[in-house]
C-alpha cells in the first residue's frame, strides 16, 4: 500500500455567526495517498468545498477550522507559521476553482499572472527561465505559446481552465486540490480536461483531491471516493466499490440519481426531502430522516464511521453493524 | 416509464411545427462593424401530444434560441412555426395572449425566475386572473391550493404565504411549474429546468414533469446539455450543432446507435463509471465555429474524423435511417 501523503483527522470547521455557530464539517477522517486521485462527492452545502479551503489554509472568517489536525507528508499544517504557509501554498499544495471565468484577472495578460506566481516563490529566478517556464507550462496543457501574452477574455471557458490548470502545476506541486473544475464546461470540454489531468497526472506523479456532486464523473476518474453528507463522511471507498457495492444507503441513492445512459428506460426516485439546514441538524444519524431504511436507533446514535477490510470500505451506517 | 415508442404517432398529434427556421442576430456596434451570426439554419421539428422532444448541444448551439421563438420572444428570419396548423407569425393582441397561455416555459434559473418581494401565492394567482377570467373569489384560492398540491408542495396553505428566499431551489422550481400549469397549456417548454438544483431533487422535478406530460397529454420541449437525462424524460432526441440539426430520432436510438460524428463524440464524452479514463493521443478543437450567412458546408467538419472534401461545400440534406431515425451527414 502506498504512503499517506496527507492525513485528515477530526478536521472540524464552523461558520460563526453573532448569536449562533453553524458546524459545516462535523469530525472527518480520510487520507490522500502518495499519486492517488481521491475525490470527495456531495450535494451543495455538504461541506465538500469548506473542506478544500479548510486543507489549504484559505479559510476565512466567518468560517473557522475549530478542531483536528491535517498533516501534510508528516508536519501538522494547522499549525504553519507564515513562511512555512508560504512555502506550502501552491509549491506544496496548489489549487484549480470552478470558475475558471473569474479564477483570472481580466486586465493582465496571462503571461503575467503565470510569471507572477513563478516568480513569487523563486525570486531569484531570471526573466528569461520565468518566460521558459511559462512556455513550457502553456505547452503542457496544450495551448500554443504564441498565445501566452493574450488577455482572458481572447481564451474560451475551456481554454481558461487549462490555464488555471498551467498556474496551479507551475511549480511542481504535490497535491493539486480541484474543487468542481469542469462543471461549468460542456461535456466534449470536459472530457477533454479530464484526461489532460489524467495524462499529466501519469506524467508528474502528483495526487489529487477531486470534488464534484458528478458521482459518474468521480467513479471513472478518481481511485478512491470519500462521500460526504451533511458535513460527515458517510462512507470511503475504492471507486469499483462506490459503484458495485456502495453501502451506505445514501451513497446508494446518490448513485440512483443519475439516469445511465445504457441499459433498460426505467423510472428512479432520486432522494426525498432536502439536506437537513446546518442549524437545525438532526440528532442521530443525520441522513435518517430521508433514508428508507432508517430504524429507531437511527434517530437517537450517530453511527460511527467503521472499516469493512473485505471490501476496502469504511462507512457509518447502523444498517452494517 | 414505458419503453420506448418506435411507432410514429398520427400527424393530428402534432401541436408545433417548426419548419426550416433560420434566426439571425445582428452583432457589434450600433452602426459599425456589425456582423451577423446565424444562430439557426434550417431547423425542423414537432411537438406531439403527450410526448418529450429533447433538444441536445453545448453551450451556443442555438437550444435556447428554438424555445424562445416558440415562445415568440423572436420572430425567425425565414421558415415557419404553426400551431395547431396555423402559423404564429400574425397573431396580436388577444390572440397572441391565448397563444401565450397555449405554449408556457419554465426557465432554467429558480432563483432568477420568481419575484423575491412578492408571495408564492401571489405568483399563482395573478396568472389566473390574467388568463382564467371565469374563476372568481374563493375559486381562485382553491385553484392556487390545487397547482401546489399537484406539484408536490403540500400542505398547500402553508406555502401561499411564503416568499421565495423561504424555499429550496427544488421547491422554488416547483413553484415555476404550478405557474406555468396555472394557465393551462397544451406545451410545455422547458429550458434547463433541473440543471441548477442540487443533484438529489433533479429526478423528482424530471418525475414531476413526466407525470405531466402523461396526465394532462401536454407536448414538451426540453432543452439540456445532458444526453442521459435527455434518454430518461423525453421520447425523442435531436442534436443541434451550430445552429443545425444534425441529428433527431428516437432517444433510445439516438444513444444507442448515434449516426452522426458529432452525436458519437458527445455520447463517448459522458461521464461512464463502468470504464477507466484513457487519455487520447490527439485533441480536437473544441471550439464551435461562429456560423454567418456566408458560411458553407457541414459546421463540425473542423472537428469531424471522417469530413470529406464535400463536406466543406455543402450540408447534406437529413438521411432517413428509419424508425423516425433521420441524420445530416455526407459520410455514413
């Protein structure tokens, strides 16, 4: 089994407000290995992305990271000094948004902003290695380097994206966190992204955390899947077994609620209800009130999250005792 | 949900017809550098009674255009759109309200679609008493209870009340449909409607709406860049490209055996969890040509593995693979 590149424990994060505390991350554990694609799945507002933010350090009130650890190659990340942070953001763990319309500043050429963050982190470096950097990087995603110096608005949504992706592989990091990067991109567009990602990720060797609500997208793309609900992981699992023997019930309907594009036209229910709001959360197992299967116990004890070794899962489901 | 139709239904079922409609939109400046884009070319379809016509393309590849003319926001630059035979082209005033009330649209933005100030009651209400002259007093009342209980929020009296900044994207799009329901109509246009609502409540709006179309025989246009949700909610299929219809037929066929090179590439770029991502060796261009009445031949042969030298002359006229399975392309 491979190393853990960054371990997660007990990663707590609240939303404070002036008379009450919203609790968006409850208590998570995973691990991202050394060149592994994890990605992490959910409906909005799960907590999915104040999870990302929260690994990086980017955090910003009212949000606040109030309990856990994260450890990045064996150093505690939540307690990096400035330099240290410096040194960590983007050389160690770099970042590609969703919006990739609004990831790029619209009045500097894109040369700039990638030479930027070379040169910001190696400030020794000469003009010329930055601009050979560039071009070397703009070349990696497939773009032609004649057209580093032109402004985003000249580049379409797919184009801008891969630039992001040029930006955040620039120096050579080791976990790229991608949170939703293709979901405002068409469906060629995206394919084409992916395995762009897939191909430089064979190249490179960094690893990936992956978050999309895509499930279908995740199981092909990701090694393994961590699925989150209402600020919990519910269930971690290799992607063959999200898809062949998922066993929480909510990674079951999450899987139902996308039509396939083969097989037998048959009708699917998707998941009753809505997401309970995160101050109003429900005692006990927090998915029991829209589960079809939840028993009594289920609204009183949150099951735990447990390993099952024959199938390479952990899931919290009082169901699985 | 019963397997799919192959059988054409009889011509008396069809209630829009749009025929060989081009639009164009002038762009640029007020006076200089204008230039025309052509966002439709020769576009043909109908809407049946009781069935889904699922139309199918990226971003600018004229899906929201379709809706809109047949909303009459846009008036088509040359061709036709009939209703009920008749052309939509002359109709003012009375009969374009009627007409209006035939043909509803549900938008793809909840948030955006529904008067934040004003209440969900409120927002029922007013198209009734707009359109449903004959209902008065306590009738109306009963009528709004009634659209929200059939769209699924009940108890009806606990949501007239509410503003929409009270209700989830599911619910709120729920509210569109019961105002779009309120007047009536014979069709139903239905532009993205599930695509900014959270995953878990997308198949009870698709669910809903097929219950419709069912139980009030309502023919419906739906527009959206998902193939497979395309194949679960709408009988048939076509696929635009550029402004042209490329291919249209059955959706069980069109998934399954897509004839042209476009249908193909979108099919194989949906997300498929029973396969592993490979990298290709080379990358098409993904850009879709920006398409003006000087433009020739097929709009996909930049991108297209099998485009021959005609393919940049001409667009082929639409081939017939039968079972209503028809397609434009020179080389199949």
């Amino acid at each position: 089994m491979s190393s853990n590149l960054m371990e997660v424990r007990n990663l707590t994060v609240d939303y404070v407000g002036e008379n009450a505390i919203a609790r968006a991350v409850n208590g998570i554990d995973f691990d991202i290995r050394e060149g592994e694609a994890f990605g992490l799945a959910g409906e909005s507002g799960c907590g999915k992305s104040t999870v990302a933010f929260a690994l990086a350090r980017l955090t910003r009130l009212p949000g606040l990271v109030t309990g856990g650890s994260v450890r990045f190659m064996g150093e505690e990340v939540l307690e990096f000094e400035r330099e240290r942070l410096r040194k960590y953001r983007w050389n160690e763990v770099s970042f590609v948004f969703q919006s990739a319309m609004n990831a790029l500043n619209p009045v500097i050429p894109v040369s700039e902003q990638i030479s930027d963050t070379i040169w910001t982190h190696n400030p020794k470096a000469t003009r010329e290695e930055i601009r050979a950097r560039a071009v070397a990087m703009f070349e990696l995603v497939g773009i032609p380097a004649r057209r580093l110096d032109d402004y985003p608005h000249q580049f379409s949504g797919g184009m801008r994206q891969r630039i992001c992706i040029a930006i955040a592989l620039c120096l050579n990091p080791r976990l790229i966190i991608m949170d939703e990067p293709t979901t405002a991109l068409d469906v060629v567009v995206q394919r084409d992204i992916i395995e762009q990602i897939v191909d430089l990720k064979a190249k490179l060797g960094f690893s990936v955390l992956f978050i999309t609500h895509a499930l279908g997208l995740l199981i092909e793309f990701c090694d393994r899947i961590g699925i989150m609900y209402a600020g919990e992981l519910v269930e971690v699992a290799p992607s063959s077994a999200i898809l062949d023997a998922p066993q929480h019930p909510y990674t079951r309907a999450l899987g139902n609620s996308f039509p396939p594009l083969t097989g037998p036209r048959q009708r699917l229910e998707g998941i009753a209800g809505t997401p309970p709001a995160p101050r109003a959360m429900p005692v006990g197992c927090r998915f029991a009130p829209r589960c079809g299967q939840a028993m009594p116990v289920c609204s009183l004890i949150a099951p735990e999250l447990k390993v099952y070794p024959e199938l390479g899962s952990e899931a919290a489901c009082h169901l699985l005792q | 949900m019963s397997p799919v139709a192959i059988a054409a239904s009889p011509a008396s079922d069809v209630l829009v017809e749009m025929r060989d409609v081009d639009m164009e939109f002038v762009l640029g400046g007020a006076l200089v550098n204008q230039h025309v884009l052509r966002a439709l070319s020769g576009v043909s379809f109908q809407l049946r009674a009781g069935r889904a016509l699922a139309l199918v393309g990226e971003s600018g590849s004229g899906k929201s255009t379709c809706a809109r003319l047949l909303a009459r926001v846009y008036r088509p630059a040359r061709g036709s759109i009939a209703f009920k035979g008749a052309d939509i082209e002359p109709l003012r005033g009375r009969s374009l309200q009627a007409y209006r009330a035939d043909v509803q649209m549900v938008f793809q933005d909840p948030f955006g679609s529904l008067n934040p100030t004003q209440t969900i009651g409120y927002h029922l209400e007013r198209p009734l008493r707009l359109h449903r002259p004959e209902l008065r007093g306590g009738a109306i009342k009963a009528e709004v209870e009634a659209l929200l209980a059939r769209v699924g929020l009940t108890p009806a009296a606990d949501f007239t009340a509410r503003r929409p900044h009270e209700l989830s994207g599911g619910q709120r799009q729920r509210v569109a449909i019961a105002r779009a329901l309120s007047v009536q109509p014979a069709v139903l246009l239905a532009d993205e409607p599930t695509s900014m609502l959270d995953v878990s409540v997308r198949l009870g709006i698709l669910n809903l709406l097929e219950d419709l179309k069912t139980q009030r025989n309502l023919a419906a246009l739906y527009i959206t860049h998902d193939i497979a949700t395309a194949r679960y909610f709408a009988e048939d299929t076509a696929v635009l490209y550029a402004g042209h219809l490329v291919e249209q037929g059955p959706s069980g066929v069109i998934t399954s055996t897509p004839a042209h090179p476009y249908t193909q590439l979108l099919i194989e770029a949906v997300p498929n969890p029973q396969r592993k991502i490979t990298p290709r060796a080379a990358r098409r261009a993904t850009d879709i040509p920006m398409w003006t009445p000087e433009s020739r031949g097929c709009p996909f042969v930049a991108r297209c593995p099998r485009a021959l030298a005609i393919c940049r002359e001409a667009m082929p006229a639409p081939t017939d693979l039968g079972a209503g399975h028809t397609v434009r392309c020179h080389n199949l």
